[in-house]
C-alpha cells in the first residue's frame, strides 16, 4: 500500500466516527429536550388546565375543578364540576403529563 491509500483508508475512518458521533450527539439532545418539556408539563397547574380545555371543547360550561390527584408518576386524574345544557353534572378527566394526552372518562 502507498502512503496515499493508508491516508484515504484512515481519513475515511475518521469521517465515519466523526459522523457517528454527531447522530449520537443529535440523538440524546432530542431526549433532553423531551424531557425538559415532560417536566414542564408534570404538574397540577398543567393537569388542570389541559382538563379544563378538552371540557370546554366538549361542549360543557361553567367548569370547577373539584379534585386533582396523581396517578403514578407521570398520570393526573382530575375530577370537574360541570355544567352543560341546563344540567349540572361530574366528569373524570385524565391527564398523561408523558405523552400530552387527555381524556374524559
């Protein structure tokens, strides 16, 4: 081999880790950011106001948090007093502060 192939070989190398390292890199600070914004997100203030919201796009009026409580560690169950056609009724809300995700149920 000349010295030529044995510098093309090792720059070659090189490049590939240099490019291997940047993914890593670019991988994990994905993570960071997901987890900087769970914990933003992993509260009660957070639980309630997602609740309230998916209650009003419900159709329902007049909304009162009664209870919030945690569920494990990322799950909120929050229970509303309701209001919707004349009627006052209860609902159960649910709130994943990992996955951003609300229900009614």
């Amino acid at each position: 081999m000349t010295i030529a192939a044995i510098k093309t070989l090792g720059g070659g190398t090189m490049r590939k880790q240099m490019v291997c390292e940047l993914l890593l890199i670019l991988a994990f600070s994905g993570c960071t950011t997901t987890d900087i914004n769970y914990a933003d997100r992993n509260n009660v203030d957070t639980a309630r106001a997602r609740c309230v919201q998916l209650a009003r796009t419900s159709g329902y009026e007049d909304i009162k948090t009664e209870a919030i409580n945690r569920d494990g560690q990322a799950e909120w169950k929050v229970e509303l007093q309701v209001r919707k056609d004349g009627k006052d009724g209860k609902e159960r809300c649910e709130y994943n502060a990992r996955t951003d995700r609300v229900h009614m149920g």
